[in-house]
C-alpha cells in the first residue's frame, strides 16, 4: 500500500494478514450487491422491448419531422404560462424562504424550538418533487396555472432557504462585531452587517433557482400544473409527434434563454 512520505514521495508499507482479509471483504460485499441488484433489475426489465428500442426510436424521429409549426400558435402562450409559474413560484419562495432561513441559522435563530421548526419546513420542502407537490395540490386547489405555482413556491422554499442559512451561519463576524461596538441596534448590526455580506448570495441562489423552476415548470403540467407541459403531454397521448417535437423546440430555446440569463445575473453579482 503507497503511503506519501514527508518529502513528497511514497514509500510501499505491507499490509498484515487482517488488514489485507478486511480490505478482500470490502470488495467483495460491493462486487455482491452490484450483482445481486444487476439480477434483479435484469429479472424485472422486458428485454424485448429493450432490443426494440432502437427501432422505436427511429421511428418517433422519423414522425417527428418536419416540426409541426403551427402548433407554435398554441405553444407560445403555453410557454408563457410557464414561465409565469416560474417567476411567481420562485417570488413567493423567496418571500417565505428569507425568514425561514433566519430561523434556521444558528447565529440568528431566536431559540431551538424556531429553528427545528425552520429546519423541518426546509427538509420537508426538499424532499418531495414538484411533480409530487404538483399532484398533491391539482387535488386541493384543482388543475391550472395556481396550482403549478404553489407546487413550484413549496419546493423552492427548501433549496432557497438551505443555501441562505448555511450562508448566514458562514457570515464574517468581524464587520458584525466592529457595528455591535458602536453601540448599534440589532436592526442596525442587521442591516449593515449581514445584508450586505448576504445580497449577492441572495442575488444568486435566487436566480438560479429561477433557472430550475424554468425546467421543472414545463414538466409539472403533465400532471394538471397547467403551462407547456399540458400541450406536450396531450401531443404525446395522440401520438403527434411533430408536435410534440415543436413543443420541445420550444422547450429547450426557453431553456437555453433561461440559463444564459441566470449566468449573467450571477456573474453581475458576484
């Protein structure tokens, strides 16, 4: 076994007896468990359809050209929707996610109690998927563009509020040391030290939280979310694939945008 050595070499240590059976079962128990699971994800798989697949796939492109262009008529104010539920869901995400995060982090969370609650609400929110959330909601509230954006606000709030509070709880203490000595108010030792230090982080988790609600809201109208992902999963049901591949088109230029966007606000604030 190479070992690095103070002057930058390696020097080969033999291992004994039992350190080299411990290390033999290690691999072992791995190489195990990859073939018990590659048998049964092998017995559960049709592998008929498995050695279709490359026809299946040429034959979808093949129905997929030439892009349906005028459904672009009904895409574009779909696309439209969707990008509102992005915009909106992350706002209110926002809203709710700045004080969780103050209740969460350590330096600023009043008690314990206020801050397993915050914790919880951020696990919680982490742990299910928008598409998940979506469903839940189409429940409640019924299907459309409301729906769409609460399913997307729910599950922001936990991503947005993780990053701000490990930030706070990260914080460079000494400019917040140096205001407390004036003899400055908590509000005061707040809005000079920790907004500052925080803003461009805000600035950044923010909009590129924005930039995953852009994909994750085209996929949430599958399941009544409302926006593109209604008209993709309609073309699909009626097997039109030319529109369905008009509706990626559009899909993946929103995207493209989307992510340009996120990259320049981000590098403008940091």
């Amino acid at each position: 076994m190479p070992v690095r050595n103070v002057q930058g070499g390696e020097t080969w240590i033999r291992r004994d007896t039992g350190e080299s059976f411990r290390e033999y079962l290690r691999w072992l128990g791995g190489a195990l468990v990859i073939i018990i699971a590659a048998r049964y994800i092998a017995g559960q798989t049709i592998w008929i359809f498995v050695f279709d697949a490359p026809r299946q796939v040429a034959d979808f492109l093949s129905r997929m050209f030439p892009p349906d262009l005028r459904y672009a008529n009904r895409v574009l104010p779909a696309l439209w929707d969707t990008i509102n539920i992005a915009v909106f869901g992350t706002a209110g995400a926002v809203v709710i996610s700045v004080p969780t995060a103050l209740l969460a982090a350590r330096n600023t969370s009043p008690n314990g109690v206020l801050r397993a609650l915050a914790l919880t609400v951020i696990v919680v929110s982490r742990s299910v998927n928008s598409l998940i959330w979506a469903l839940l909601i189409v429940q409640v509230v019924g299907p459309g563009l409301f729906a769409g954006v609460l399913a997307i606000g729910i599950r922001s709030v936990g991503m947005i509020s993780k990053l701000i509070y490990e930030s706070i709880e990260e914080i460079n203490r000494e400019p917040i040391e140096a205001i407390a000595a004036t003899g400055a108010s908590r509000a005061q030792v707040f809005l000079y030290g920790y907004v500052p230090q925080l803003l461009p982080i805000f600035a950044g988790v923010t909009v590129y939280r924005w930039e995953v609600n852009i994909r994750e809201s085209t996929i949430i109208g599958i399941v009544g979310g409302g926006g593109v992902g209604f008209l993709l999963n309609s073309a699909i049901n009626r097997l039109a694939w030319n529109q369905v591949f008009t509706v990626l088109i559009a899909i993946l230029a929103t995207v493209v945008l989307a992510e340009w966007v996120s990259a320049r606000v981000r590098a403008a604030v940091t």
